[in-house]
C-alpha cells in the first residue's frame, strides 16, 4: 500500500441539523412580518412557541431595536439557549435555512446568515429540478428497508450498492426513478465490487471536473491523493471518504471504490 498521511479537513461553517420541532419549545422575541414569518415557519414544524421565561433550548430574537435586541440576545444566552438573531449573523448560533420540501426528503440551503436572498434564490432554482416522486420515492425505500437489508447484508456492500442505483441513471436515480423501481432493482441485486479508479485533473477548478471524475469521488470509500491537489476538489468527495496524501498510486486489494488522484 502507499505511504501516506491523512489530511485534516477544512472546518464547516456551520454543521447542519434536522431537529425534530414537534412539541419543541422555541422561544420567539419581537414584532412585525420578521416575527411572524419565524412563527409561521415554527408553527408549520410544529413547535411550540413561548415567551423568555420558559424554558427552552432554542430561541428565535426578531427584535428590530439594537439595543434590544442586543440585551435579548444577552440574557438567553447566559441561559445556555442557542440563539438565531434575525439580521445579526454575527450574533447567531444557528441559523434558518430555506427549505425544499418533499416530504419526508427536506433540502435545506443556508448560507450561515450572509444572504438570506441568495438562499432563495438557489432554493427557487433547484426546486423545479427535484421532482414530485422523490417522496414516494423515499417512502418505498424505507418501507423495504428490511428487504435491502436482507438483499445487502453487510453495511459496506449495502452502501456501496445504494451509492450506485442513486448515481445519475441509475436504477434508482432519484431526479427520474419512482416508487416502483425499488422492488424491480431489489430483485436483481448486484454483487458488491472493489474498483479503482484513476482520476486526473486538468486544473484546480472543481467546476472543472469531468462527470466521470465527480460520479468516482461522490462514491469512493477512500481517496488517495498528491498533497499538491487542492482542498476544493477533495471536498467534492463523500463527507466521511477517507483522504490520504500519497506520492503513488495504492496497491490493488482494498475493499469497495478506491480513487487515485493525480494531474493529467
């Protein structure tokens, strides 16, 4: 096998959450539409909306006066509640995405607080590409979900087969597959394989990769890499894909997708 290191990873702004808002106390401070589209947006995930004496681990201050706002801010967070300050970026610990929703698949798109606008403006972009067949879609999926197991039953193949049927036209490519393609693709599975896939770029633009390269690095267990080739292009990869700098192609052997990369 190569020699190499496992390089840190540039930190996220923000790690994003899906909380469960049902019956979830959310403190709400101010007046006026900045309020009322937060209680809308609360109301519609059904939490519970209360005033700064209850007790709660989330708040929402919409408070239009600095100082107000400010003091608010203050007195919640020497409480230990996490605070989304509309308007203050600098003052939030969470922030509000905008929301696609196809239920139960939710797309949220955030920008930590920097432009509210032009996270609508992506939200309106990439709602007309994701069809309405993307919940029933996941519903199936979930419903089977004891049959996949029983279909892959170890966790590595199972990702790894699933990772290929979502690839762009594959079986279960979800901006075209439907519900029923799940049971016709869980009755021809396919036996797991270990590949390695040499990637070489063109430059160090990720925008610049081809869709063969971007496909290997979205799916890849792991990816080894010159140190020269930049974080920008490493963060096209799966979130939890291990990376390690080498000076040389690894040796043949290893489990699942395995990705060189190098410069053309």
């Amino acid at each position: 096998m190569a020699q190499g290191v496992s390089l840190p990873q540039p930190a996220l702004h923000s790690l994003p959450l899906f909380v469960r808002m049902a019956g979830r106390a959310v403190i709400l401070l101010g007046e006026g539409e900045p309020a009322a589209a937060k209680r809308r947006l609360l109301e519609r995930a059904g939490a519970a909306i209360v005033g700064e004496a209850a007790e709660a681990a989330l708040a929402i201050v919409a408070i239009e006066d600095d100082a107000e706002a400010l003091a608010a801010i203050a007195r919640l967070k020497a409480r230990g509640v996490l605070v989304n300050a509309v308007d203050r970026p600098e003052h939030c610990d969470f922030t509000l995405p905008a929301i696609i929703d196809r239920s139960p698949v939710i797309v949220a798109i955030g920008t930590g607080g920097a432009s509210a606008g032009l996270a609508a403006a992506l939200r309106q972009r990439l709602e007309a590409m994701l069809p309405a067949t993307l919940g029933p879609l996941t519903e199936r999926l979930y419903g089977l979900r004891a049959a996949i197991r029983l279909a892959y039953p170890v966790l590595d193949d199972r990702r790894r087969a699933l990772g290929a049927a979502f690839a762009q036209g594959g079986a279960l490519d979800p901006l075209r597959a439907t519900a029923e393609a799940v049971g016709t693709w869980l009755t021809t599975p396919e036996a797991p394989s270990n590949r390695h896939v040499t990637v070489r770029l063109r430059s160090a633009d990720p925008d610049d990769l081809t869709l063969g390269a971007a496909r290997a690095l979205a799916l890849a267990d792991r990816i080894y890499h010159l140190a020269s080739i930049p974080p920008a292009i490493l963060d096209r990869a799966r979130a939890d894909a291990v990376r390690i700098a080498s000076n040389s192609p690894p040796a043949a052997g290893e489990a699942g997708l395995t990705v060189w990369m190098e410069w053309a």
